[in-house]
C-alpha cells in the first residue's frame, strides 16, 4: 500500500478515488450453506459455533469489574452473531461499522478488550487473520516532510486483517504547530477506515476529555466511530482483587497482615500522580516480589518452607516509595 504526493497509489490499490469509496465487500470466506426459507436455527449453536462464549469468559476472567465495557462487548457480539444468521437465509445487508473508541485512564484493560475483540471479530468471519497492532503518534507521525506517509503505511500494512489500536490518539492532531504532520496521517487514516473497512478494524484510545477534543476537531474521524466504550477508573476493591488474580497466577499470595497494608497502600497510590490503576498494582507486586526475594535471601541458613516462598509479607509492601511520599508530604 503505497503514498505519493497525495495518495495516488493508495487510491488505485482500493479501486476507488477520493471522496468515492469503492463498493463494500465481505472478507472473502467460505460459502455457506444457504438455508431454506422455512428453516429454524437457534442462536446459542451459532455462539458455539463461533466460539464467542469462550472469548467472553475469558475476558470475564482476566478482568475485574468493568460492567458496561463486557455488556457492550457481548451486544456487539450478538449484533455480529444475528448478522451471520441473517446471511445464512440470505438476508445481505451492508456490513456493519465496527471502529471503537475506547476511553479510559491508563491501566483499565483497553489493550486487553482490544486484543479479545480482534479474536472475536476474526471468529465471526469479520476479520481475516484478528491480530492487534499497537501504535502510538511516534509510529505513524514523521518529523519532517515525506516522512509520515511510509511510517504510516507501514502501521497500516502490518494491520491489515487485524485491528489497528491507537494509543492516545488525540496526539496526531496538533493545531498549535503549523508544520506538524498529524494531519497527515490522520487524513490517510481516515480514507482506510472508510474504504478498507472490510480488512481493517481501528481503535482510537485515550482520555475521555481529550478524546472528546480530538473528535470535535476532526468530525469526519468522529463520524467513522460506530461503538464508544468508557473504561472506568477501578474502585478500591476491585484493584485488591486485580492484585490477587496477579498473584495468584504467579503462585504468591498476600498474607492477611500484607493484604491490609496492600490496601492501605493503594489508598495512597490513588492520590498520588501518574496512578495507573491495574498497571500500577502490577508495578507494586512486582517490586513486592523483588523485596520479598531479598528478605529470604537476608537469611541464607534459615530452613524455608513451600509456603514461605510464596506468601508476601507486610515488610514487603511497606517499603514503597508511596508510604515514603505520604509521610514527607504530612510533614510539609
């Protein structure tokens, strides 16, 4: 897919010109089996058939609250799902828009709904291979002229028959600086997302309220956006129970004594700058680890049990910078 001085070679290889998006085409599949008009079918063996149960499951377990994000996952299934059903008894309809929007602070799962929903779309015969490629403004932005439409050509290659997941979209758009090339590469975005949206499913990602700006300065990209989803910030509880599944899967556990500093260590944490909500917990339980590694390695002689190389003490949370900055900010 290649760009000069405008995008000439872009446009011959979609077969249309711009502004005059070529006709809407299905990835090509396997034909089906057209069904009889009088015939019945039920909807929970075509969920089993695309194996979208297993996909939501999956994305049930890997995370933690987040209601309205799996409600709206599941009703997107189900729209794709009745689609498929409907071209089984020849019902043809233009195929749906499916660019998202996902807005939410760092660290709420957007990566991980992205990635689940490539696999869900490549299941359902949306997408023909359903990998995630992530990007951000360096790797479609170019410096100087002649530089942005090869790196973004390039993103958009490795994408095709995936889903493109742009990370803090609201950079490519700079309208202080006259010379910056965002635009650029938002204007061959754009033409992708409208005339190649039957191999490619993009994903803009970021804050709510700079997203917010973002759409309303370039409406033709806020027009391309079928499905918004807001990844709210985790309550306490639920990042306790994030930092339990994390440790859980590594073979380690909070003491009872730990999990009440972990929380008050949270408390904290939420206060303070650049919290990053599950990647932070993250953060946390891995420096927990290297300090609970360091205090059995302070005592070489003494005998340890399976369970003392698995259980993680108060001492070994209450080091943290987190309590260090609590305590200096109190006595300023």
């Amino acid at each position: 897919m290649g760009f000069s001085n405008g995008n000439e070679q872009f446009i011959k290889r979609t077969g249309g010109e711009q502004g005059q998006p070529p006709e809407r085409r299905r990835p090509r599949e396997k034909r089906v089996h057209q069904l009889a008009p009088d015939a019945t079918v039920t909807l929970e063996g075509e969920r089993a058939a695309a194996g979208i149960d297993a996909i939501l499951a999956s994305l049930d377990h890997e995370l933690v609250g987040l209601i309205p994000v799996k409600r709206k996952t599941e009703e997107i299934a189900s729209l794709l799902l009745v689609d498929r059903l409907r071209r089984r008894f020849g019902l043809d309809a233009t195929r749906p828009n499916l660019h998202m929007s996902f807005t939410g602070a760092p660290g709420t799962g957007k990566t991980t709904v992205a990635m689940r929903m490539g696999t869900l779309l490549h299941q359902l015969g949306y997408l023909e291979h359903g990998h995630l490629v992530h990007a951000m403004r360096d790797d479609l932005v170019g410096e100087y002229i002649g530089q942005t439409a090869p790196k973004t050509k390039r993103v958009l290659n490795r994408a095709m028959g995936g889903v493109l997941f742009i990370d803090e979209a609201y950079y490519l758009y700079r309208d202080t600086d006259s010379k910056d090339y965002g635009q650029e590469a938002i204007d061959i975005l754009l033409q992708v997302m409208e005339n190649d949206r039957d191999k490619l499913v993009v994903i803009l990602a970021g804050y709510q309220d700079r997203m917010d700006t973002f759409f309303s300065s370039n409406p033709g990209m806020s027009s391309r956006i079928a499905h918004h989803l807001d990844f709210g910030a985790y309550e306490l509880d639920e990042l306790v129970a994030i930092g339990k599944i994390m440790l859980e899967q590594a073979r380690y556990y909070l003491s009872p004594a730990a999990e009440v500093v972990f929380r008050d260590y949270l408390t904290l944490r939420m206060q303070q700058p650049r919290f990053a909500n599950a990647r932070s917990v993250r953060n946390e339980l891995e420096r927990s680890r290297l300090r609970h590694a360091h205090r059995l390695a302070g005592e070489p002689a003494l005998a340890r049990t399976r369970d003392d190389l698995m259980r993680i003490e108060p001492d070994d949370i209450l080091a943290s910078d987190a309590f260090a900055l609590a305590e200096w900010e109190q006595s300023h």
